[in-house]
C-alpha cells in the first residue's frame, strides 16, 4: 500500500469516527441535524454528508473542531 492509499484511509476512518460521534452527541441530547448544524456552523446537507463518513474541507472540519471545544469546555 502506497503512503497516499495509507493517508485515505486513515482519513475515511477519522471522519467515520467523527461522524459517529456527532451522531451519539445528536442521540443524547435529542438533536436534529438541523438543530445542531448552526451550532457547529454548517449546513445541515454538510453534517449529514460528514456524518455518513464523506469526505470534508479543512474548514469544515475546524468549525467541528471548535465547536466540539466550546462544548467539552
């Protein structure tokens, strides 16, 4: 396996897990995607693709960063 075929798939499996966990998150605190995605800062579309494990910009995953930051705080 290559290094760029090893970084896909650490990347897809990072945002698997990202998505998995915002959707535990949505879970337990009865969340919609459409109420949490202003929370974060994006489009509903774009939480339900990231949460589907789709691929995401880097600005995209910043504001998930951040927002999950504020939230553990």
């Amino acid at each position: 396996m290559t290094e760029t075929e090893k970084l896909m798939v650490l990347n897809n499996q990072y945002e698997t897990n990202l998505g998995a966990m915002l959707r535990t998150y949505m879970a337990m605190e009865r969340w919609s995607m459409r109420k949490l995605a202003p929370e974060i800062g994006i489009s509903a579309a774009t939480l339900h693709r990231l949460c589907s494990g789709y691929a995401m910009d880097a600005t995209t995953l910043m504001k998930v960063l951040n927002w999950m930051m504020r939230v553990r705080a």
